[in-house]
C-alpha cells in the first residue's frame, strides 16, 4: 500500500472512499463533517440523530455519496469517548475500517489526521497511527496459497490536511509509521514461514538481507566458530538437529564510538520438538514460532537503521532446531556455557534459556551496557499472562521502567514480574553450577532468573513473549498469525534511550 501526505479539502477528493472520525456523543456536526454532511443534504446528521451513528470505538458506518462527492463511499469511523482516546486506539480503529473496506473491494482511501488535536494527539502522532494501524490490519501471510484471494488489496491511503503548517509533522509522523509497520511485517513474515522455510540458515540469510538494506553490519558464527567461543549451551542443544546452527551478530553503529550502549538478544529456536523431553503431539506444529524473538530482533534492526538515533546497537541471534536424535541433548547432560559456567540438564525442552545464556555470555564478553532479551521462553508466562500481555523481568529498574513506556508507546502491553532471590534455591543444582529448570512453580520467574545469572551484574531486562507471540483470532491491528511483538517496543526503546 502506497501512504501519502497532501493538502487539501477532502471533500474534493477523488476516491473510492473517505474515512472521516467521529467520536462518541457528538451532536453538532462541524468543520470538515458539516461539509460533507451539507453535501450529502443532511445524511450523516440524520444518522445520528437515528442513533444509527453513536461514534463508538470500532465503529464505521458506510455511506454512498451517490455522485454528490467525488469520492464514491463515506465511511463515519467511531474514536470513542474523547478523554479514553489513544494513539493505539486510532491504529486500532484504522485497522479495522481498512479491513471493512477491503471487503467492500475498496482500492484507495482518503482520510483526514484520525484524532490529532484530541486528547493531547499531535500531528505527527496521528498520522504514525493511521500508517501502522492500516498496514498492520492488512496484513496477510499467503506465500504459500495458490488459490487468489477473495478480495483484493487497498493500493493507496491519503491522509488529507487543511492547514500547510502540519504538513511536516504529518510526513514525519507517517514515514516513522510506515518503517514501524514495515519492520512488525517482516518478524511476522519470519514467524509465520513453517520451519522448512525458516531454518538457522535461513534466518541468517534474512539478516544479511536487512544488513545489505539497510547498512548495517553482519557476521555469522557457524559451528566451528562457535567451538573456539565456548558456546557448549548453544552447541548442546543443536546436538540433535541436522540443521547447522548459526549464531547471528547485525552492528548499527549511530555514533562515534565502539561502545556498545545496548545488546538485543533473540531465541531463534526454529522449531522446538522439545528434544528428547519431547513435547506433545497436539499443537506442535505452533512451535515453528519458537524463533519470534529472533525474528523481532533482527525486523528492530531493519527499523533502528532507518530511523538512524545516535545510539551503537548490536543484535545478537543465537539460531538452532531442538530435536530428538541419535546425537541430541540428554536429560542429566552437564554443559559448559561461554564464560564457564556448568549447567545441569533436567528436562531438553528448557533449551531456549541455554542459547540465551550464550548469548549474553557474548553480550558480556563486549562489553555492552545494556541488555535485552527477548524470547519465548515459558508456557508459565502464558498461564500467569495469557496472550495479552508479555512478561517483564529484569535487574535493573530503570531499564524496566523504560522497557514498559516503550510498550505502552507501541501499544503493546507489558507486565513486571518478580525475580526475588528466594526463587533462585530452585534453580540449584548438586552436580553443577546451576540446573536448567527449577520446576513447575514459578516457572517463568525461574526460568528468567537463569537467564538472569549469565547477564551478570549489567543492566538487563527479558521479555517473555511466549503467550504474545502469536494469536488464534484477530485483535485490532493483529491478525491470525504472528503478531510481530515486540519490534516496535525494541525500536521505541533505542531511539528513547538515543534521546537520552
């Protein structure tokens, strides 16, 4: 879909459809809507007057204009009640008038800047609203359906403004929406492959994609690299799998400087049988997206290089399978992480935690200030959590706290969780220095509490994604599938810290 900025009345526009915003409970019709309510002789105020229109979040009313506009359809979008309005309640209403007029075989919208001066919402804000909400609701993932699709895509969407001096603040506020939108495709474009399209090859080659796109640099660690490096606990739990593990490093560089002010982390399990600890067959097949937070690393990067803060990122995607085999992972296995810590294996099926603990052992090695990662880790976190909201843990507050406003920013909901040192007696081992599961209480506070003990004492946070990842019904601006969360929390997280 191609999005554009311009100036104009958008009365006397030209389209298969206007969008105009409403919101909940009013009455008298003014600037642009009594324009086109005077034009359509009266027809939007009469539906109101009908209750027909209410202005309620989500809701859009279709008028035709019957040859009285030049635009053929009008559509009146709910935003709701005025002191409830977010920029995540414009992308969510955006989504969902694009999908109702894709149904309607709608090939160009125009609308006016959704909400901009309500509720504190610049101009800016609004449209990076409208660009993410409509690109990320129309989404769809067919690379491999022969048969065409029902309905045909939305080619272009305008956002028409009156006055020139928002002009600027508009295209800046859409470009930032559109590389936002673009980078969430991408990781959901990675999760939704099936495994055979996406195995640790594969993912190192999307990200030397994005690294010669976007110029950024790129290194891949194979197998015998990875040797020399000590990475036992990546190594281990690639044991199993015929598939070469890669260890995938991408480098922005926004300043002056070999400083690495923050490392983002990724699990890339491409697919998880569980491995010897096998999993059960039902629903196993969703295990080709144990690799989401790889992907949303690496689609953050594609961003970060875009929207270039003045902040060195490093990117760090530990990728593997975890299958059963000959050679594979065996409970009660001993492993020597990078760094040298001894690690006790009490079920297979724990092995995200082990790449990551690689990971981060490299993240320490250069020395980053700060570390993110993100992975899906527990099924505990979904239990506690659902599929609504990711799991926060970390040691240092301040970076928490900037890690949830990021989310709060993006639209995606976060939750602290508690790592105090009295669940650490269940992550003790007999035989090592540390075992890779502390049971089924707690499961996710453990489980990051591991993670934790190869961060050491460097500021760092772990985002548990394992119930956000992916969804089975749509949700506002997120369809069946991969959700892509949380690439724009990363983004939002290094351009706030880049301020900073």
């Amino acid at each position: 879909m191609e999005i554009t900025v311009t100036i104009g009345d958008i009365s006397q526009f030209e389209a298969d459809a206007i969008v105009l915003n409403l919101l909940e409970g009013t009455k008298e019709l003014n600037g642009i809507l009594s324009v086109v309510d005077d034009a359509l002789d009266g027809g939007i105020s009469q539906l109101i007057t009908q209750g027909e229109i209410k202005g309620k979040l989500g809701e859009n009313t279709l008028i035709h204009s019957l040859g009285k506009l030049p635009a053929t359809r009008v559509v009146i979008a709910g935003l709701g009640k005025e002191s409830e309005l977010t920029q995540d309640r414009i992308r969510g209403a955006v989504a969902g008038t694009c999908q109702m007029l894709r149904g309607k075989n709608v090939k160009s919208i125009t609308t006016v800047p959704q909400g901009a001066g309500v509720a504190g919402i610049t101009h800016e804000a609004a449209a990076q609203a409208i660009a993410e909400g409509a690109l990320l609701g129309l989404y769809t993932f067919r690379r491999h359906i022969t048969k065409e699709p029902e309905h045909g895509e939305i080619e272009k969407l305008t956002i028409v403004e009156a006055d020139q001096s928002n002009l600027i603040s508009l295209e800046q506020g859409c470009r930032k929406g559109e590389v936002m939108a673009k980078a969430t495709i991408l990781a959901r474009d990675m999760v939704n492959e099936p495994s055979n399209y996406m195995t640790p090859t594969d993912m190192a080659q999307e990200a030397s994609k994005v690294a010669e796109t976007y110029g950024l640099s790129v290194e891949v660690l194979d197998k015998e690299r990875m040797e020399e490096l000590g990475m036992g606990a990546l190594l281990g739990v690639a044991r199993g799998s015929h598939q070469p593990p890669k260890f995938i490093i991408l480098n922005y560089k926004g300043r002056d400087s070999d400083e690495i002010d923050i490392a983002l982390v990724g699990k890339a399990i491409t697919f998880d049988s569980g491995g010897i600890s096998l999993k059960p067959a039902a629903n196993m097949g969703e295990m080709k997206g144990d690799m989401s937070g790889g992907a949303a690393v690496i689609a953050a990067m594609a961003a970060i290089a875009q929207l270039k803060p003045v902040i060195n990122v490093m990117a760090l995607v530990p990728a593997t399978e975890n299958l059963p085999g000959g050679s594979a992972l065996k409970p009660a296995d001993i492993l020597t992480a990078m760094g040298g810590k001894t690690i006790e294996i009490v079920s297979t099926d724990a092995e995200g935690r082990l790449i990551l603990a690689d990971a981060l052992g490299y993240a320490r090695k250069h020395e980053a200030k700060r570390i993110v990662d993100v992975a899906t880790l527990t099924g505990a976190c979904v239990v506690a959590l659902g599929t609504v909201t990711t799991g926060v843990f970390g040691n240092n507050q301040e970076l928490v706290d900037q890690v949830i406003a990021s989310g709060a920013e993006a639209g995606e909901k976060m939750w602290q969780m508690p790592i105090y040192d009295e669940y650490k007696e269940q992550n003790k081992s007999s035989v090592a220095d540390i075992k890779n599961t502390g049971g089924r209480n707690a499961g996710a506070i453990t489980a990051a509490l591991f993670v934790g003990e190869f961060a050491g004492d460097t500021p760092w946070v772990h985002l548990d994604i394992a119930g956000t990842n992916m969804i089975d019904k749509p949700r506002k601006y997120e369809v069946k599938g991969a959700t892509g969360v949380p690439v724009r929390t990363l983004v939002n997280l290094v351009t706030t810290l880049a301020e900073k």
